[in-house]
C-alpha cells in the first residue's frame, strides 16, 4: 500500500523530529519526505493502511498531515 499526505515538514529539523515516531508505527514500512515541494508530501509504502496512526501521530507533535491518496499496491522492498 502507497499513502500520500501533504505534511507540514518543512526542514531537516523537522525530519528529524519526526523521524523516531513514523519508524516507530511499524517496522515494515518506509517513507520520505520531500521538503522541497511546496505541498511537503509524505509517501509510506506499508504492508497494512496506517493512515490514521500517521495522521494522529504527525498532528500531535504539532504537524500538519492530509491524507491525499491511498493506493493498493505491493510494497517494492529492496
């Protein structure tokens, strides 16, 4: 499964700030952020739906995060 949210993650710190609480929602799921897009998308590829964990997660440590698109395709893991 592919998400895809428009974040409020806006730099470096920011990611870092994040970072321990998305990789701490599951071990089977990878993500990035792209701060130089003026929308700042979030994209997870996760083995189950974890929009709402991620959502809830992001705007209680003061992000923004819309949920913008869900796709149901196999996660290519390398």
């Amino acid at each position: 499964m592919v998400l895809i949210f428009k974040t409020s993650i806006g730099s470096k710190h920011d990611l870092r700030r994040v970072t321990p609480f998305l990789n701490a929602l599951a071990a089977d799921m990878r993500w990035t952020v792209d701060i130089d897009d003026c929308d700042r998308i979030l994209r997870v590829e996760s083995g189950a739906d974890k929009a709402d964990q991620i959502a809830l997660v992001l705007s209680s440590h003061g992000f923004l995060c819309i949920n913008l698109a869900k796709f149901y395709a196999e996660p290519e893991f390398s």
